[in-house]
C-alpha cells in the first residue's frame, strides 16, 4: 500500500498506510512490528484495498476511517470538520482557564463534532457545557460522540446560529474554533480540504474575521465577571483579533503560539 501511495505523490505515503492499516485491521502497532500482516483476517485484505483506492482518488484517511484522534480519543466526523491537532492548543488554554473553578460551566460553540467540549468534559468530571452549531447534522454527530464518551448527562446540545438560540444564562468559560479563511485562501485550499471538509465551518468572510465580529461582543453578555473567552485563529490573525478582544473591554488578553510558532489562539477575560 505504501508503495503505491509513494509511485501516485501523496506527501505521506508511509503514515497514511500504516494508518489505514491499523485502523481498519484493529492491530496495534506492536502487533504490526512483531507480526507484520500475519494476524489479518481474510476480509480484511479487501476492506484494506478498497481503503486504499479511496486514498488514491483523494479521500483523506480520517475520513475512509469515519474518526479521526483528538487529546487522545477517538472522534466521529460525519459531515463534519474534521478536528486537527491545533486545536488542542484551545483545549488546554480553556483547562488551564477554568483549572481553579469549581464545578465549571462552559459553552462551545459551533462545536460540529463535539470534540472540544466532550474532551473538556472528560478531562474534568464535574464540569457542565452547552455545545452549539446551526447545522443539526452536526448535532447528530456530537450526540453519537458525547454518548461514546459517556459525557451527554453533562452536555447539552442546542441547534443555534451563534449566539442566537443560547438562553440567557451566563458561564465560566467560552470557546469557539469558528470559520477563519479569508475568501482569498478558500481558492487556494487543498483539494482534499476543499471536497471533504465543510465550507461553512472553513470561510470566515472576506477578512476571514465575520465570526469574531459577532463572537467577541457577543459573548460578553453570557460570561461572569472574570469570565474567560478563548477563540482559534489563523496563523496570521493574531493582531486583528486581539484588538477585536480589546476593543470590546476584555483585559489579560493573550496570544498563544502553536508547536509551530504560530498564531494559534487569542484569549481574554471580562
């Protein structure tokens, strides 16, 4: 399979088949290294084919899997965007936020599979969240996960268009992983990203800055004093969106990096 995946181009040949092979076949990478393909079943040779003519057409791995790893848990993507790993650097900000509050209660929004909140949920038992999207598909898939993860007696689900359907209530914490590629960028996206990811959670308007315009502000009203609002950004929004936070009266506003070095998330409180 990694042979055929390096003679079409595909940029990762080998972590792609291993991580289809592995996938779909159930092994474990120990059992790989010490047995190799000794312990797969008949059926699974076929499975492990087909898989790997949707790779060679184009279809990302997660998405021929069905899941994709989130702060180590599997994640279903149905119809979804697909979490990546950058986004951990929210959740960990958002932890760190609420580490000294008991009982926290917090809301995500535009949450689509669900894994941000039910990964906060799982990292600390006694909080509660209220997760939204305006997509009830979306919906569907953070409900099948929230129920994998045994968290949905804490996780309430609310079809809702921001802030539109959110009662009034307020919280300890707020955070978002909104639409942020500039119009500019959404033509230049990989074709993989383009036909399998969905537009609306990728095309955050011309500046690629809409959502915040609408999140920032917003969230004012629905957070307790010292509250704390962390959103994901684009690598090179760190400036804007900071001022976004300042002009709306947040205080301690931070910009914290990626692995990479860049811009990953802004944050501040009331």
């Amino acid at each position: 399979m990694a042979q055929r995946f390096k003679a079409a181009d595909l940029p990762f040949a080998d972590e792609d088949a291993l991580d289809l092979l592995l996938g779909l076949t159930g092994l474990s990478r120990s059992d790989y290294v010490m047995n190799g393909l000794q312990t797969m079943r008949v059926g699974q040779f076929d499975l492990v084919n087909k898989a790997s003519e949707r790779r060679l057409a184009g279809e990302p791995v997660d998405r021929i899997l069905g899941w994709r790893e989130f702060y180590g848990r599997r994640f279903a993507i149905d119809k979804v965007l697909s979490p990546r790993g950058d986004t951990e650097v929210l959740l960990l900000a958002a932890l760190s936020a609420v580490e000294d509050i008991p009982n926290p209660t917090l809301i995500d929004l535009g949450t689509g599979s669900g894994a941000l909140a039910i990964s906060l949920l799982c990292e600390r038992p006694e909080a509660a969240a209220l997760a939204t999207d305006r997509d009830a598909d979306a919906l569907n898939t953070a409900r099948r996960n929230g129920e994998t993860h045994e968290v949905m007696s804490r996780l309430n689900l609310l079809q809702s268009d921001w802030f539109n359907a959110v009662p009034n209530t307020t919280v300890d914490a707020i955070l978002s992983n909104p639409p942020y590629i500039t119009t500019t960028a959404m033509a230049a996206l990989d074709r993989e990203v383009l036909a399998h990811d969905p537009d609306g959670a990728l095309h955050g308007g011309e500046d690629g800055l809409d959502p915040y315009r609408i999140l920032i502000p917003g969230a004012r009203h629905y957070l307790r004093p010292s509250g704390w609002l962390g959103v994901e950004i684009g690598f090179d929004q760190g400036k804007a969106v900071s001022e976004l936070f300042r002009t709306a009266g947040y205080r301690d506003i931070r910009l914290i990096h990626d692995p990479a070095g860049l811009d990953r998330v802004v944050c501040g409180r009331l």
